[in-house]
C-alpha cells in the first residue's frame, strides 16, 4: 500500500506541471498538489495500525469487532480424561489384559459430569469391564460420577455374570434416573441386583430391559422390586421370554404404581392369561396412556376380547 501511494505522488508531479504550464485548465495547481499530497498520506497511515499489530490482528479484528470474540480450543484430552486413562491402564496391568482400545477412546471424551454414561456397542469381556469399572469407581472419580443421571450399555453382549457387574456399579450413583441395558443376554439373576436397584434407587424412573433373554422367574423378581418403588415412570421388558405368570405377578405389583406412564412388553411368550392380568391394570391405572403389546401370537381372539 505504502509503495502504491508513492508512486501515486511521483505521478501527480506531471498533473501540477502542466497545472502550471496551463493557467487556464480545470484544475489548479494548488489544488493538484492539495489532493496528491492527501492520496499519499492517507493510503500510507490508515493501515500502519494494523500492520505494526502483525498479520494476525488483521484477520482477527473484524471477529472481535463483530461481537464474537475467540476463544482457546479446549484440549484434546482434559486433566479428568488422562486421569481416567491412566487408572484404566493400571488396572488393565495389574488384571494382566491388553487395554481395550474402544474404551480408551471413550475415556479420553467422555464428560460424567454432562450427567450420561454410554457404553453402548462396547463389547467387553469379564476383565475389561472389571477395569472400567474400578476405574469409574475409583475414589478420585466420584465427585464427577455423583451427577450421572443416566447409564446406557445397549447392544454391549452382556451376559448375567458381567451384567451383575455393571448393576452392582449403578446402585453407587446417587443420581440415577435412567438405566438401559436393551440388547444383551441378561437373564433371570440379572434381576436379583434390579430388584435390588428398584428398591434402594428412590431416584430411579426408567427401566429398559427390552431384548434380552428374562423370564418369568426374572419377572417375578422384577415384580417385587416394582412393589416397593411407587415413582417409576417408564419400564420397557420388550422382546424377552415372559409367559402368563410373570406378567401376571407384574400387572399385581403395578397396581400400587400411581405415576408409570410407559409400559413396552411387545414380543413376549405371555397368552390370553396375561392380557387380563394387564386388563386389571389399564383399568385401575390413571397414569398408564402407552401400552405396547404388539407381537404376542399366543393372545388369540379370546385375550384381544
């Protein structure tokens, strides 16, 4: 700029000579020297500002004059982040495993703080997730864990043994509010430690079960868990293996559930038995308005009546 504004001066020197050589033209030569000397002047030192500021200035100032100021990117891995990393490793050293990949990445991202925890399509074997979990209930952890509302390890291949594992680790979060576990091999002995949870969590009010492999006996545990936990507001046990007596035992223990506004229990082995049972319910439930029953081949004409 500064040498285009030089040469704009040099070449208004011909301008005023033949000013001067021409009295009587448009312009006079005051008047060319007068405006040559302010071209030059102002294209020089309206931009040394911004030049002495350095190349960085010049791009960022019309952001900040805009109202939108930068800010840092925060780092890739947070202190709370290689904390967990580097607790998972140990005890992936000390179990003697190799540590699980997947989880390092979860690790080095996830925010317990935000208030979920989704391990969902993590398949885990037994001294993998014993791991994760001494990690995630490692003392240094547990201010950050105490805002974790919801956990989530759908589609993980879960079996009973390392769902014990996983249920025992929920029952420590005193904000708990959503548990889903849709999609596994979870059983029977698996709801042992959910009847557990229903009883003791008093901030529980989502329970999701669907796909897995209960039965009846796994119902009946349920059951007893749901009759003593008066706020649950969801409980979705789709696609399992309940027949007439465990819907049954659990249509009896929602009775005394004033606030459940979501029952899924599509694609299960109950018949026209249980649909009565759940017929008591609907008509002695203000709260239920969502009943799934699709998928139910033993019904028959006589339990849709």
């Amino acid at each position: 700029v500064i040498i285009f504004s030089s040469c704009s001066f040099v070449l208004s020197f011909p301008l005023c000579f033949h000013s001067f050589a021409h009295p009587r033209s448009f312009v006079s030569p005051p008047f060319t020297l007068t405006v040559s000397l302010y071209h030059c002047v102002a294209l020089s030192f309206l931009p040394l500002p911004t030049l002495l500021a350095g190349p960085d200035a010049r791009h960022t100032a019309p952001l900040e004059m805009a109202g939108s100021p930068t800010t840092p990117s925060p780092p890739l891995c947070g202190a709370l982040n290689k904390a967990m990393v580097g607790t998972f490793v140990g005890h992936c050293e000390s179990l003697g495993v190799a540590p699980n990949p997947q989880v390092l990445r979860w690790l080095r991202k996830v925010k317990p703080q935000l208030g979920a925890l989704n391990f969902s399509h993590i398949a885990l074997p037994t001294p993998q997730l014993l791991a994760l979990l001494a990690t995630l209930g490692a003392p240094a952890f547990q201010a950050q864990l105490s805002f974790v509302h919801t956990i989530s390890y759908n589609f993980g291949d879960l079996d009973d043994d390392r769902g014990l594992l996983l249920l025992q680790f929920s029952k420590a979060l005193p904000a708990l509010a959503t548990l889903e576990l849709f999609g596994n091999h979870l059983g029977d002995r698996s709801c042992g430690v959910v009847r557990e949870l229903l009883l003791q969590c008093e901030t529980l009010l989502r329970l999701k079960l669907g796909d897995n492999e209960i039965g009846d006996a796994g119902a009946v545990l349920l059951s007893q868990g749901l009759a003593g936990n008066p706020r649950l507001l969801q409980l979705h046990l789709g696609s399992n293996r309940i027949g007439d007596h465990g819907i049954t035992f659990l249509a009896q223990a929602l009775l005394s559930n004033h606030t459940l506004t979501s029952l899924g229990l599509r694609d299960n082995a109950f018949g026209a038995a249980g649909v009565a049972a759940l017929a008591q319910l609907l008509r002695c439930s203000s709260s239920l308005t969502d009943l799934q029953l699709k998928g139910l081949p033993g019904v028959g004409p006589h339990g849709a009546a």
